[in-house]
C-alpha cells in the first residue's frame, strides 16, 4: 500500500515541477512514507529522520523533513513529540495534497499537520507516475481499509473503512501495466475477498480474478491478502481455473490457539481455518502457501504456543511471516496488559523460525530436479553474474544466464535447494 502511495506522490510531485534526486544527501526534501503496522518499522523511521535531524542543522539546503502515511496517521500531532523537528506530518488521506503543502513549507507557513479524516480524490491514481524502473511486475490496489478490527491492528484506524475502486478503473490500470510490458501484477488490498462488497451489486473479486486474467500478454496474476473467514471455494476455484492467476496463497493464521484468535477477534477457528487450507490444496495440490504469525500477543500461554507450532507441522507452509506482538496505538489489545516478557516473545520467535527454516527447507527439496517457469527479475545484489527470478508460486530462483533473460519466463532446472532459494541451470536445458 505504502509504495502504491509512493508512486502517486511521485506522480503528483513531478507534475508540480519538484524534481527527483539520486541520493538522500543531495534532497532538499526528504519525506518518510512510515508503515506503523510494526512498532518496529516506526522506530527505524525515527532514526532514520533523527539522523537526518543533525544534517538540516548544519546544511541549509536541507529544507523539509516529513512524515507521511499510516504512520503519521497512527500518531497524529503527537509525533511532534518525539519529532519536534519535522515540518510536515500527513496522512495517507492527504498525500494527494502534499505538493501544495510543501510550497507552504518553503514559503515559511509552516509546519504542517494534516491527518483528519477525509476521503481520497476518486481520480488519485490518475496522479500514479510509476516508476521507470519497474518494468516486470507491478502492484495494483484494488480497495483500501478495512472493518475486521482484529484486536491487534492499526489498520482500520488508519486507512478507514473498506472502499472498493470500481471494476473499470483497475482493469484499465492493468491493461495500460501489460501494454508498457509489465508481466506480473499483484492485486492489493487489506482483505481483498471483501472487495467489491461495498458496491452492493454481486460483483465479486473472483469476477474481477476473470476479468484481470483476460488482459492478453499478462503472464501472472497474484493477490495479498486472504482473509481466512472469507476466502471461500468460489476464489479457490478461480485460482484454479483461470491460467495467469499463481498458485500461491497467502492466508494468515496469526495464532494456532483457538482462545488467542477469539481475543485477536479474528472470527474463524483453527479447525475453520485449517478446512479452508484443505480446499486450496485440493485445487492447488503443487501450489504454496504462506502465513503471518503473531507470538507473544496478551496473554499467550505455552500450550496456546504449541498449538501454533502444530500448525506450523501441519500446514508445512512455504514460508511464516513472523511477528513479535506489539501493542499499537488506537487497538483494542493495546488496553490489554502486554504481559508476555519479552524474552520469551524472543524465545518464541526464534522456536517458530527454526521449524519453519527446517520446513522450508524440507518442501524445496522437492523441486531437486525439476523444469521451473522463471520470470526473470534482474541480477542477484549478492552476485553480478547470477540471475534472480521467481516461480509462479512464489520461489526464489538464482541461476547463471545472460542480462537479455531479465523480463522473460524461461525454463530453469534445480540443481540445489535451500529453505528460501532454489539454485538452477538454464544453459544446459
Ligand atoms: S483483516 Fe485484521 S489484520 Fe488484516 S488489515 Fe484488517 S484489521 Fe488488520
């Protein structure tokens, strides 16, 4: 969502004639798009512009530090606080307004805070300036918001209600993406099996799955995320059906404790959740499955742990997402006592990683081997000489080719395998 909104602020500040600049070092303007999902994440923000603090004290040329986005929204005024420094705080509801918000900055009316409620701009993405760069797969949101109210999440609080973009205005996104030569898209949302929901007319987001997947040229379809109280057969089967749409499914479970899920307020069961992974492996039976786990939330016991763990050897997913509990601001958990200390949060986190490593590593050794369809990403940051692509279903292929592969699917065997890349040959097929 975050960079989503990046590339409409960058859309809307090139057209309003601000320029953008290769380095940190040489900006006269430095905004922080902050996710405040994780408290974690938020402090990284903090230092980052607390580094950049001492530098406008000494460099006039630095003009505006600010915060934007869910995490300015999160915190509102109160960032002032820890951040006395900033010029700027707004949230995501305001971004469309920054431009005009930065002129006021230089011309000395500020700082500025602008995090009320407010509805974004129908046309916003008509601002969407994507980046050059991105040339094989692309992000497009398809609703924004959400009405779960899991007890642990900032989300609601910051990004509002679900609101579903209309049919028309994505499916025209994404054909302008496959004819500029985008191969994969991602269709976002906070639960994108409520989408469409709020236009109260039987349109779903399977209708939108088949309608996405008919774009000729588009090579891949993905989606994040399933809610696991909503997704239902019906998306199954599209999944199954419709030839661009991956075989990877993102469903998280976030705690294995029926009691834990009830105070996460999450309305499904362990039993509930683990039937539905049952029907997305009968149509997916070679696809991958990932989830997002929570450890330490309120009131997490031993046993509640265990029954995550068991989970974990049940499911065998592809790969957790794992997540030390952190009370954020605004939720419902938050007025709970955050009473698992945090060493055992770390204890527990690391349990949950070594099974998953030893999980992943155990479900890869299966492509040993094997032909693989590869979209070719670019050059490996560790390597120059190794190529990195993905599967249909997720995997992380590294193999050794020539730069002309990057952009095209191509056929690579495995050869070796670990729990989070596979290695590959594509010469001698
Ligand atoms: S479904 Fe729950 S965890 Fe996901 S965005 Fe909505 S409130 Fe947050």
């Amino acid at each position: 969502m975050n960079e989503y909104d990046s590339e409409i602020l960058r859309g809307l500040l090139i057209k309003s004639g601000f320029v953008p600049v290769e380095s940190e070092e040489s900006a006269n303007i430095v905004l922080f798009n902050g996710c405040s999902v994780r408290e974690h994440a938020e402090r990284r923000v903090i230092g980052r512009a607390g580094m950049l603090r001492k530098r406008k004290e000494k460099d006039e040329r630095l003009k505006i530090i600010g915060v934007i986005g869910c995490m300015a929204q999160a915190h509102k005024e109160k960032l002032f606080g820890e951040m006395p420094y900033l010029d700027l705080i707004c949230g995501p509801q305001h971004i469309y307004k920054i431009p005009e918000y930065l002129s006021e900055i230089l011309a000395g009316r500020g700082p500025i805070v602008a995090v009320d409620e407010d509805k974004r701009p129908a046309d916003r993405e008509n601002h969407l300036l994507r980046d050059e760069n991105i040339k094989i797969k692309a992000y497009i949101t398809i609703m924004e918001g959400c009405n779960n109210f899991c007890s642990y999440c900032v989300v609601p609080y910051v990004r509002g209600r679900e609101t579903s973009r209309p049919p028309e205005m994505i499916l025209k996104e994404a054909d302008d993406l496959v004819k500029r030569g985008i191969r994969e898209i991602t269709l976002l949302g906070q639960n994108v099996n409520s989408y469409a929901k709020d236009f109260n007319n039987g349109y779903t987001f399977s209708n939108l799955l088949k309608e996405v997947d008919a774009i000729s040229d588009l090579k891949r379809l993905k989606f994040v995320t399933s809610h696991p109280k909503d997704a239902d057969e019906q998306m199954f089967k599209a999944m199954f059906k419709l030839p661009t749409v991956c075989e990877f499914l993102h469903l998280p479970i976030q705690s294995g404790s029926d009691e834990i899920l009830k105070s996460m307020n999450r309305k499904y069961t362990r039993d509930d959740y683990l039937r539905k992974i049952d029907i997305a492996r009968r149509y997916m039976p070679e696809g991958a499955i990932s989830t997002d786990i929570i450890v330490g939330y309120p009131n997490e016991s031993d046993d509640d742990f265990k029954e995550t763990l068991n989970v974990l050897k049940q499911v065998k997913y592809d790969t957790a997402y794992v997540f030390k509990y952190s009370p954020r601001p605004h939720t419902a958990a938050s007025k709970m006592e955050d009473n698992v200390p945090q060493k055992v949060k770390e204890e527990r986190n690391q349990i949950l990683l070594n099974l998953q490593r030893d999980i992943s590593r155990k479900n890869n050794e299966k492509y040993l081997n094997k032909k693989l369809g590869v979209l070719v990403e670019g050059f490996s940051d560790k390597c120059d000489k190794l190529l990195v692509g993905k599967t249909r279903t997720g995997k992380t292929v590294v193999f050794e080719g020539p730069q002309v592969l990057i952009g095209k699917i191509v056929e690579v065997r495995v050869h070796g395998t670990n729990a989070s890349t596979l290695l590959g040959n594509w010469k001698k097929i």
